[in-house]
C-alpha cells in the first residue's frame, strides 16, 4: 500500500450517470489483486474531508481502471476531473478473491448485483487468463449473473463476453434479459446447467442478495466468495467504522461438523467482529454472520 499521485488517462461517461477512470501507475499494475481496492481524494482541498473507496475494475499493463457512480458530492467531483490531471489515490488496499479454492472448480460463476459489477471485471479478466486455467481451457467456464434496476444500469456486458463468458441478465422491470431476481437465475444454473461442473462463486452486490447468494451456496455445497460493499472512511482498519460480524473459528468448525453429520441441531451463533476494509472486503460467505 502506497499513496500515489497517479495521472488520470481518461475519465468517461460510459452511460447516465456512470464513469470509467483509467489511471497510470506501474506500482497499482504491479501489487493490485482482483477484489481490492483503492481510497482517492475527490479533490484539491479538505472538502470532502473523507477519501472515497473505490473497488479496482480492471488491471492493465500501466494502471488500473475504476468504475464509479456519481450520486454524491464526492464522487460528482470525482468525475469533473480531466484527462491529464492527477489523482491523488492510496493503495491497493484490502483482501481480494482467492483464484484457486480449496476445491478446483470446472466453472467460475460471477454475480453482480448493481453497481457490484465493478471488481467482477477485473476477476473475470484473471481467470480467463490465469496459467492455471488456462491448461485446463477446454472444461473452464465462466458464467456471468448480473442483476439491475432496468437496462440503463446493466454494465460491462459486452466486456465480459469479449473474455468468452456466458452471461445472464435479470432486471427489476423486465426491459432487459428476465424479470427475476439474479439469484433465481442462479438457482436454475444450479441446479441443472452447472450441476456436475463442481462450480466455485464469487459474488458483489447488496447485502441481501449476497445472502441470498450463501444461502444457495450453503445448500448446494459450493465455495463463495463474497465482497461486501461498506463505507470504508479510513481504508485501514484504524477508524472502526466498517465492522461485519463473522462467525468465531469454533463456529465455523461445528457448523461443518454439524453439516457434515446432518444433525437436526441448533447451530452455535458465537461471532466477532471484523473490519471490512482491512479483514475484506472479500470474505468466505461461509465465514459471515448473516442476520
């Protein structure tokens, strides 16, 4: 983790709302991990006092790419800035996704709730090229689920297909792809498109459809990895304000037992506390306690 004064290459609206940042920095290329992220400065002065935390979208040869909605005063600065200027920018930051489960997966499956797409790319990007993966080309399958309000929020569609991925769209209002919920599409691939194919999750989104996500994981018997979208004022775990609640390792351990004997038995509900900025923002869905 350094801070940076990164040149920005481009900073575009890609659709209502919606911006694309590219910013130079061999150091950013080299140390960032898909699913972690960087705190930028949204401006010259102390207004907005706090940084913004913002998840890596894509990892490139000279830089690194950030996805972004403008909705606040921070980020409406953010994206006034030009081509050519400098970025004030500290990372990476974080616990990123584990490329290689404990269980070797045939099919990677994404889900993206929302603006949750964003560090799903550069994922996406590092297992459709990660060596490991790529001997294996001929069984690997990337699945993509992205969920959205309407079609004008669905994004980075065509960019996860470039990379070979099949993908899925489900909207609240039906004008693109089903009108269904993203985890209902999971729930079919499942249970019938990926049930022999020992898939392995990774999830980003709301807090309720990220639940929704373990919960389907837990019944299946499939490794998840979520990444937990928080306010993460400091980015280092100092101020405290990003707690999530995760269960104790003894938990963890009698849950699996409990599972694995199939005991009609209370679970143990003992959890503590992690900060998500520096324990995460990727977590085993296994590993949160979910209320």
């Amino acid at each position: 983790m350094e801070k940076r004064h990164a040149k920005i290459l481009d900073n575009t609206e890609i659709k209502p709302g919606f911006f694309r940042m590219r910013i130079a920095s061999l150091y950013l290329a080299r140390e960032a991990r898909p699913g972690q992220f960087v705190e930028v400065k949204c401006s010259g002065g102390v207004d907005p006092l706090l940084r913004r935390p913002l998840g890596i979208h894509r990892i490139a040869d000279g830089g690194i790419e950030l996805l972004y909605e403008a909705v606040g005063k921070g980020t409406g600065l953010l994206s006034r800035m030009e081509k050519g200027g400098l970025l004030d920018v500290i990372g990476p930051l974080g616990k990123g996704f584990t490329l290689s489960p404990k269980r070797y997966p045939l099919s990677a499956v994404l889900i993206a709730g929302g603006n949750g797409v964003a560090p799903l790319l550069a994922l996406a990007e590092s297992l459709a090229y990660n060596v490991e993966h790529r001997a294996r080309k001929g069984n690997h399958k990337i699945h993509v689920l992205i969920g959205a309000k309407s079609k004008s929020h669905i994004l980075c569609e065509n960019e996860f297909k470039k990379l070979g991925a099949k993908v899925y769209i489900a909207t609240e209002d039906g004008s693109r792809g089903r009108r269904c919920l993203v985890t209902d599409i999971l729930k079919e691939l499942l249970y019938s498109t990926l049930d022999t194919q020992h898939p392995a999750l990774y999830a980003c989104g709301p807090v309720g459809m990220l639940k929704a996500v373990a919960g389907i994981a837990g019944e299946r018997n499939v490794p998840c990895q979520v990444s937990l979208e928080e306010r993460m004022a400091c980015g280092v775990g100092v101020c405290l304000g990003c707690p999530v609640k995760v269960l104790t390792a003894y938990s963890v351990q009698r849950r699996a037992q409990m599972k694995a004997c199939i005991l009609n038995t209370q679970l143990p509900t003992q959890y503590e506390y992690k900060m998500v900025c520096k324990d995460g923002p990727v977590f085993d869905a296994e590993e949160i306690f979910w209320e």
